[in-house]
C-alpha cells in the first residue's frame, strides 16, 4: 500500500508539472482543457495499472508490466475514440499529451516495484 501512494504522489508531481508547463506553453482555451483532461485520465489509470503491476510482479514481473501496459493501451484507445468525440477536445492535442503523460510516469515506475530476493549463491 505504501508503495501504490509513492507511486501515485510521484506520478502525481510529475503529470502536474508536464501539464502546468504545458498549458503555459500552448494558449488556447480548448488546447488547455485537452491537456488538463488528459492530465486526469493519465493520472486514473496510473493508479489502476500500478495496482495490477503490483498484484502480478511478485509472480512474474513482466507479467505485471504487460498487464499495466494493456491497461493503458485500452485507455488510450478508449479516450481516443468516445473522450475526444464525447468531450469535443482536439484529438491530436488530447492524444499526444496522454501519450507524453503515461511515457513520463511509465518511466518511473520501476523505482516503486519490489526487487525480487537475489538466489542464494553456492559456494
């Protein structure tokens, strides 16, 4: 549990920093609240696919980090094709700054995953 809230505020900062600086580096009312949408479904399924990560990496690591991937696979696919219609937000906007979020957060998340105990070494 404890590593799922560090990886949350960590994940957390970081999203909030990529889209503070991105929305003061694109105007526009429309472009914002893509990047700000986006910002929050990133931070969601962050949450979720770390959880499953968790639940399947003491069985097999790469299990787990498949199974997170998929997880943000489909909700890419998902706010690509019913959000942007849905929500009416530019699409490329919208989809480049999920991209950008899950790729960020996705690079830190091996910092907060259990190292597996090393074998036992015979002498």
């Amino acid at each position: 549990m404890k590593r799922i809230f560090g990886f949350a505020a960590a994940s957390g900062a970081l999203i909030a920093l990529i889209a503070t600086l991105s929305v003061l580096a694109f105007p526009g009312a429309e472009t914002q609240r893509a990047i700000i949408t986006s910002a929050g479904v990133a931070f969601v399924t962050q949450a979720i696919s770390f959880g499953i990560v968790l639940l399947l990496a003491p069985a097999n690591v790469f299990a787990g980090w498949g199974a997170g991937l998929l997880v943000r696979v489909i909700t890419f696919a998902i706010h690509g094709f019913l959000g942007v219609r849905i929500l009416g937000l530019p699409a490329d906007v919208s989809l480049i700054s999920l991209a950008a979020f899950f790729f960020a957060t996705t690079l830190i998340e091996p910092l907060f995953i259990p190292q597996p105990p090393a074998p036992a070494r015979a002498n």
